[in-house]
C-alpha cells in the first residue's frame, strides 16, 4: 500500500485533514471562568431581572419548588467558587441535531474537572428512559471537541410527559447515582427540563435531596431567545451560514448563466429567523418573511403578484431574466387566507369523510368546492392540481393536514409562471427549485457557535456545581467579552392548549417586524430587488481574516458596532 | 444609519467579508513564470509526445492547417521569452460555469500585461457572434480574482457550428481587431476551439494572417482529462469538496438522528468522476460508480439487490438503521437493459405513434408491454408508475428521452423498499433523497482550483505571445511545484456518429475501474459499508492547516506521496 493509501485510511472515523485541524483551535473563554486551560467555577447570584409571563400565576403554582428557589430571577456570575467534587452528570441531546452539541459536552467535562463524573445519555430522552449511560472521558472529549453533529451520543424527539416515563427518569436517576441531568434542546426539550426540574427537585436521592436539572438553548430555527438574555440558540450561525453559502453560490450561478429565478425553501419551521439572516448575508431579489406576511394579511394571490412584478420590471427594466427567491420552510400557515381553507377542508372532511370516501377521484374536488365559503372556494380553485390533491390527501391523527409537506417552492413557482401568462406574456420565466435543510444541521461549527457552546457548556457546569436547578444557561454581550448567564425556566413558561390539553410551553420568538434586523433587510430590498446587488458570503472560515463573525441578525439586534463577536476577549 | 448597517451595506456587490479577503490572497505560481507579482512570458517547444487517436487521419485531413503546424506535439516551457507587444485577445466562458474561471482571466490579462489588450466577451459563444466584446481592466481583474462563477462575463451554451456562425467569428475578429480569441470551457467548448482555430488560422487579417484560438479545460464533471497531461479540468475540486461537505454534514447527521438513509444524486453528467471523489472524502456505506457497474453488466434488480443487502447487514450486525448512498447523475444510462428498455421504447414509440397517442391514460402501458422483449417488458412491469409514466413521456427533437430527468436517486429509494418489504420485511428503512448540483458549480474556488486556474490564465497568455493556435493550456506536475503544458486539440479528435452526423468530438474520459483511485475505493468500500468509518472534509478552507489539499482521486491516480498541492513551490 502506498503512503497516500495509508494516509487516506487513517482519515476514516472523523480523522479528515479538517477534522484534525479543528480539534488543536483555540478556545476563547468568557473572562468570568480565568483561562480555557484551567477555567474555575463560579457562584451565581441573582441579577436585578425577574421573568414573568401571562401565565406566571398557573406556573407558580405547578412548579412551587423550582419557583421558590429561584424566584425566577435571572442568575449572573458573582465570583469565583470552590470546586465541588463527586457530583455525577447525565447529558443528552434532544431534538435535532444542531452545531455546536459537542462543545457542550466539552465544556461541561471541562468544567467538571477530575473530580466529578460526567455520563453521556445515547439516543437522546429514550436513551434516559431506558437508562443508556455511558461515561465521558477526557480522551471522549478531546476527539469531538468542534465537530459537528451529535453523533457522539445520538439524539430523538421523545417528550417525557406521562406519570410513568416520569417515574422511569426517577428510576434512572437511582440506579445511576445522579446528581444533575442535562438536556441539550430547543423550545420543547426546555420546556422538559423545566417539568423534570420541578419532579426532581425533592425526594430522589436516599437523603431526601433531589436531582439537578440544567438546561442549554439549542436549535438551528433561531426561534429560542430571550430579549437582553438569551441573542441566539447554538447551531443557528452554523446552518444559516451553510444555507447563505450555498445561496450565494445559486445567486452567482443565475448570473452566469443567465436563465432561471431559484426558488430556495429553507428549514427553520415556523419563524422566518433562517430566511432572514440568509437574506441579509446574500442580498437576493426576494426574501419572503412569513411573519410580516402575516402582519400584512397578505394573500396567496398578492403575494405571487409581488413576486410576479418583481420579475417583470428587472426584465423590463434591467434585461435580468434571473434572480432568487427565499421562502421560508412555514410561510403556508402564515397566510391567513391559506389557514382558513385549510380549516374549513380538515372541517368537511371530518364530518363528511364517508360521503367523501365513496367519490371517484374526478369528483372530490368538485365536492369540497361546494361545501367551501366564496373565499376559500377561490383560493381552492387557484391552486395547481398537486397541491389540491395533498389538500385531501390523508389527515394526520389529530385530523390535520401535515402542512411541512406542502412543497411552498414550487406552488410558487407554478403560480408565478401562470400569473405572468396572463399580465405579462413576453417575460421569460426559466425555474429551478431547491431545499436546503438537512445540510445545515450537521456541519462543522462555525467559530462563533464553537465559542458560543464551549461557554455554555462551562456555565452550565458551573451551575451544577453551585446546586442550581430549573436554570437555562446563556451567554450574554457576545460582542464585549461575554458573560454566563442563567435564565430560570419557569420565568419563560406560558400555558397553550394542544390537542384538548393545557400544556406548558416556552412560546416561540418569532421574528419582530419591528426589530433592527427586519428594519434594516425593509430597508434594502427594495435595492437589491432593482437589479443584482448580491454578496456571496463563501463557505465558513475557521482560520483567517474572515473566521471571526457573528449572525447579522444577532449583531443588529443587539446594536452591535460590527459582525466580530469577541467571546474571551 | 448605525455604524454596522453603514458597514452592512457596503458589503453589496460581492463585498462580503469572505470576498474582500480572498482578493488579498498570495498567488502560487509556477517557477517557469518567475513571479507572482510579474510573471513573464515564455517560449514553448515541442516534447518529446506527440498525440493521437483512432481517427487522427481523417482529423489530419481536415484539420490541415493546424495538424501541419503542430505536428500534434505536446508543447512545454523553453525558457524566457521577449514580451510581445499590441495583441488583441478576446476571453469567454462557455457551458456551465465552474469554480476558477475568474482567475483564467486574471492569469491571462497579468501574462499579457499593459502592452496588449484583453476583451472580455459577455454571454459565452453567443456574445462572440453578436460581438458584445468590452475591455477588461486591471480593476476588473482585482475585482474578480479568487472569486467564484462567471458572472463576470456570463456564459451560454451555443454550439458555433453552421458556416453562417464561423463567418460571424470571423467579422467579430475583424470589427474588433482579434489576434485571439480564449475560450473557456469543457469537451465540446474545446472542440469547439479546434475547429475555430483550423477556421481563423489565416487569411482573417488585412495582412493575411490567422487569428489564434486556444482553449482552457473547464468542468465541474472531471471528465476532461488526458493522462499524464491534463490531470483534471477545473472547477471539478470546488465542486467536489462542496458536495463531499455537504454529504458530510449529511453522514453525520444519519448518525446523530439515527433514523434514515439517504440518498444522494450528484452532478457531474455521464461519468462518475465526482461520486468517486466524494466518495473517497466521506466514505459513506455505498457509492454507486456507473462506469464498474456498466462493466460487470449488472441489472437494475441486482444493483436493488445489492444496496438492500447491505440496508440488512448493517441492521441485522449493528443495529444501524442509518446510511447513505451516492448516485452518479447519469447512473441510467450505464445500465445495460435499462438502455435496452430505452431504445425498445423509443422504437416503439417513434413506429407506432399514432396508435398508442388514441389510447387512454390506462391502456397505455400494457400496449407498450406487448410490443417488448421478455426481457425489457419484465424490467418495464418492475418499474414504479411514476418512473413508467416518464418513460412514456414526449421525446426531445432527436426522438430520445431525456435519461437525465428520471429521478434516479427516487426509484432506487422505491425499489429497495419494495425489495426489503419481500426479502426483509423487519428491517426498517425511513428514506430522503437529495439532489447535489447547481449549489456546486458557483462556490468560491478552493486554493487549489484558484491556483491552478491563475496559472492556466498565465499559461494561455503565453501561448497567445509566443504566437500558438489550437492548443488547450495545461497545469501538470501539481505536486512538484507544475509545469505549463499545451496539448494540440487536434490531438484529442475523435469522429463520433451524432444524431445521423458525423461529427469531431473530444472523447469524454470516464472513471477507469483499473485506475488506482478506484481501486483504494474497491479495497475499502466493503468496510465502510459493513459499518460507519465516515470522516466529515467541513468546509473548504482558504487559510490554515487545511487548506491546501487537491483531489484524492487525483492524488491517487498521479500517485502523488500526500494530499498537498505544490504549484509554485
């Protein structure tokens, strides 16, 4: 075998010329816990700021322990602590995967120090339940420390929410001798952490005290943060980048090649927070922001007349006949209009599935019309036969149709071709369609998110080691050194009904229209809508003149002075 | 406007931070070209390798001028060379746009300095016809350099091949003076370049001379390559290490979600070239190559048979419900029957045309069944209905279907659900389907692609000096500092029968099975398969420890000691 061979070979298992290199970089650390070598515990004390929502009364009394101790006061660091020893910590990950998981863990290990054990949960909560412990070694976290993924422990969507999984985490935490769990996760996972917290609080251990529950803010959505708090959940900066990278490179395609409108759906569930920051990272002709859709009341006929009109007057105007489109992965229910068809279908088709049912295929959609208002029967009737047929396809469980699987991009892209067939004959309209979603979730993390993490993996250990529980950690004043902080988790929690059921949850931040970031993008696309004035941000730098930048968004809406975030500096 | 929104806004026009700072990167470059900073011209001369092919008579017959002139003898360097002085160069992209084409113009217009004039000529071929030529200044070349796409000129795909289009060649060449034309671009675009080159060798000028035609290698596909000489074309790296980080991200997150396999088309036409390199730098559980699998005859059942195969072992030996495929874009068409399902269909459908467009929607398959070998209606019945209606689909112009619409990586998801749903029915299978393509060809180009495209600007200017015509620049010796080559065009004819026509081609280099590229694949491939030994490449790097890696199946086949590029060391 030749050298090359054998060096190619040692490069399986994570072991990329990259992947080597990520694990020597610097980690910058937040002044409060000394020097990434040897960071040192602190003590927490409650800041001035309490949290609250309109439902804290119900909450106060659900969660009477985690409330009491806390008082829901915003934790910040109070000085250096003693180290405690022989704790033992459980960490999972909950969710999707998102950059940066990794370096949870390893600032958690770190913090923990020789004298205290840290166990890694695989699978995720199901891994909990069953009790799947392993424990983390030093040389465990020196091999995924800034990679990407969380594929060292694995992850699920599994919500702990009835008596028994409850009792089984009780149990797990009984045979495993543990004296903290955390749960690495969005809005949902969070909103466990919180339940756990309060179930735990008391009674576990054979001296009568309970178990710890901590919290870190996870998700490439953006749709976890926490005004003057909480800036951004970890993995956003990673997967915005990664789409704004390959957008960029779609905007320099359409303009070389001089042909076709991209239409590119990105992740992010609900909130328009990705759509948003890739927008202002590349500058394309068209950025939907569902959000504002919504403020706006904005049909499904306007807004493809919007899109229409802009591709008329940059041929018109411009000779363009290109340009790219972002639609955000939820904008279908925030279309009023498209929720009160949709509404009025799962309607008739709960009530009238038999009569449904016993239609030949050509006579459904003629059925469904009839029992529609004037509205929705218009809309119904405007809409590309694809689309009708997902309308009546199978309801899920609850009897709702799975909106996530309506393709946006293309819907769009069928009713701009046939919009501008009947204003605008003679302007080209060459289409292309793309999704860009599981790409982004597993890459490398970017330098910020890497530093980001690491620090919220110290402060969440430092949290456990000064006994707090019911806590989500953050770091705050990314662009001023950064400080630990810790947001009681009952101060976020608010009362939604579910499927029948009042249930706890952290409301999700969507994007304000309001916000510097949205002021700005309002601000300028109309420029960029007028002819080409894109950037292509290139692929994330982990060495270099352009490593060291944090989300726009982020950045804006924090009144930064500039996109270098200074996390330990 | 705050200090940032001020800053944001000046990144308009490719000024992102990523743009701003690879514009100041150093450029390798080849010590025949003494400096970076002032490289100079040098002679060429004859090697000792002369080319040819099957059909170098019939190309030496009519392709007199050119053939007589360069003996079709590889040129290299011979030393210093005088400047010329007054030249007239006209550059163009032609085809699909491909990482490093900016900086083929940068290298050129720095070879031909301020004594002569570079035209850039906006649109590809059909901007040479119109003759929409423009100046190209060193401003424009600063903007452009290490930049991605060819949005600076654009690009299209006109084939120049009536008579009526090489006389407009020729009246551009003589409104605008030309003593060169550059034409940047792939198989065809260099075909191209011969047969303009034989057109314009004399007789263009008032005084009747020639104007000189020379190429430079160009796709993303890789499969312009001669051995020994052209070790890749480029754009083919950026490409590729887009798309391996990408599947990257995707491995992993197979491993931290724990639930999919995925099934991921690439780009990169007939040969498989790009799933080879991908799949060298991930090392997923299989890669399909078209090429071996066209060599060993294997049928579409049995390639089915094959990836559910491996779907059980993983299970049933590791519990893994994970994994991902890679499938070459032009998979199809390597497949033995399905070819020959395909010509049936085509006969069938061009003979009895009439009959089958009178039938109904159902009748029509089992009409065609009828009319097949036992052989393809067998394949045929096996076929989803989604795969069978596009077989039956509108032929293009020539009568042919278009292969490359057929979503391969879709009915390889269908038939291997059907397939373990026989043999395997508790093995689950949860599936998604990717399509890697136009995000590739645009990116910014890696160290690589931008050094080896600077130098191959600086090789084709030289050429131009020293007077050649007909010959395609080239970079050999990647690893040892490279060498400037010229290969004669003329030299890489082929005589191809094309839609009834005989036509000259430059014969697509495909993935050779005895190569030793894939050879380290098919020594490894079985372990990969057998469980996860993936590596994540992450995101090309411009600075830093990881940025100075070429291709692995270059490294491989050049049987090159490291993954390190050289050029200019």
């Amino acid at each position: 075998m030749s050298t090359l061979a054998t060096q190619l070979e040692q490069m399986e298992n994570h072991r990329s010329v990259f992947e080597d290199a990520v694990r020597q970089l610097p980690l910058p650390t937040c002044a409060a816990f000394g020097s990434a070598a040897a960071p040192r515990p602190i003590r927490f004390a409650a800041s001035g700021r309490v949290l609250g929502t309109r439902d804290s009364d119900t909450v106060a009394r659900h969660f009477a322990q985690t409330v009491a101790a806390s008082g829901n006061a915003v934790l910040h660091g109070a000085g250096a602590a003693t180290p405690a020893g022989g704790r033992r910590v459980a960490a999972l990950f909950s969710g999707g995967p998102a950059a940066g998981g990794h370096n949870v863990l390893c600032g958690l290990k770190k913090m923990l120090g020789a004298g205290n054990t840290l166990l890694g949960v695989q699978g995720g909560p199901k891994g909990l339940l069953a009790g799947k412990l392993f424990e983390i070694t030093d040389a465990h976290a020196a091999d995924i420390l800034n990679t990407g993924g969380f594929d060292f422990l694995g992850t699920d969507r599994t919500k702990i929410k009835t008596p028994e999984q409850f009792e089984q985490v009780r149990k797990t935490c009984i045979d495993h001798a543990l004296d903290a769990i955390v749960i690495i996760g969005g809005d949902d996972s969070n909103t466990n952490a919180a339940l756990l917290a309060e179930f735990l609080y008391a009674g576990v251990k054979p001296d009568g005290s309970g178990v710890q529950v901590i919290g870190a803010p996870k998700t490439i959505d953006g749709d976890l943060q926490v005004p003057g708090l909480l800036p951004i959940s970890f993995g956003f900066d990673t997967a915005t980048r990664i789409y704004a990278e390959l957008a960029g490179n779609i905007l320099q395609d359409t303009r070389s090649s001089l042909k076709y409108w991209h239409f590119i759906k990105l992740m992010g569930r609900s909130a328009s927070h990705v759509t948003l920051e890739v927008a202002l990272q590349v500058k394309p002709a068209v950025s939907l922001i569902s959000e504002e859709i919504a403020e706006k009341k904005l049909s499904l006929g306007a807004l493809v007349d919007q899109i229409a009109q802009t591709v008329i007057a940059r041929y018109r105007n411009e000779g363009l006949k290109h340009g790219v489109v972002l639609v955000p992965e939820g904008l279908i229910e925030f279309i009023p209009e498209m929720n009160a068809l949709i509404a009025e279908l799962n309607d008739v088709l709960a009530h009238e599935a038999d009569a449904f049912a016993a239609l030949a295929e050509a006579g459904r959609a003629e059925f469904i019309a009839q029992r529609l208002s004037a509205a929705s029967a218009a809309l119904f009737a405007s809409l590309p036969p694809y689309i009708v047929a997902m309308l009546l396809a199978e309801r899920d469980s609850h009897g709702n149709l799975q909106v996530s699987l309506i393709p946006t991009e293309q819907l769009l892209i069928d009713m701009t071709r046939s919009h501008l067939a009947r204003i605008a004959p003679d302007v080209p309209f060459g289409s292309q369609h793309h999704f860009f979603g599981y790409e982004g979730r597993c890459g490398a993390p970017t330098l910020f998110d890497a530093a980001y993490t690491w620090n919220l993996g110290l402060t969440v250990g430092a949290l456990i080691l000064d006994g707090r529980s019911g806590y989500m950690a953050s770091i705050s004043g990314l662009s001023s050194g950064g400080e630990p902080l810790a947001i009681p988790l009952t101060g976020l929690l608010n009362v939604e009904r579910r499927h029948g059921k009042d249930e706890y949850v952290i409301e999700k931040a969507l994007v304000r229209t309001d916000a510097p970031a949205m002021r700005y993008f309002a601000a300028r696309r109309e420029a960029w809508a007028a002819t080409d004035r894109f950037a292509s941000p290139g692929p994330r730098q982990l060495w270099g003149p352009a490593a060291h930048q944090m989300p726009m968004t982020v950045a804006l809406n924090d009144e930064a002075d500039s996109l270098r975030f200074r996390i330990g500096e």
